[in-house]
C-alpha cells in the first residue's frame, strides 16, 4: 500500500465495516458498531478460552519437577 504524506489534505479512516457499507450505498447505526465490537471481543476471549494449561509435578530420580502443556481447542 503506497502512503504520501499531505499537510494539506483530508485523512479519512474506516473500519471494514464502516467501509462496506459506504461502498453499498447504506449506513451503520451506533448499536451496530457497539455490537459488532462486542462480538469481535467476545470472540477474542473466547479464542483464549479455548487454550487449557496443565502443569503436572512429578518425581524423577528423586528430583521433583513440573511438566507444562498447553492443548489449543
């Protein structure tokens, strides 16, 4: 993407949401924004939810230690 920098002119920034439906001609509600943001963090948590840690302590050779997994899904 190419960037040129300009003191005179107008920076618009869209979301992609925002930008879709400016290309379709229709416009988005603020209850709209608010909800697709809440499902996007939603989804971000949600995302870390689904990663389980284990930590196992066990002896070998008379020596205690940790054994750590991660198992994603």
């Amino acid at each position: 993407m190419s960037y040129q920098q300009n003191s005179d002119g107008v920076r618009v920034v869209l979301s992609a949401p925002q930008l879709a439906a400016v290309l379709s001609r229709q416009s988005i509600s603020p209850t709209e924004m608010l909800s697709n943001r809440l499902w996007g963090g939603l989804q971000v948590v949600g995302g870390v939810l689904e990663v389980t840690v284990i930590l196992k302590f066990q002896e070998y050779n008379n020596m205690p230690y940790y054994i750590l997994t991660a198992h994603v899904g």
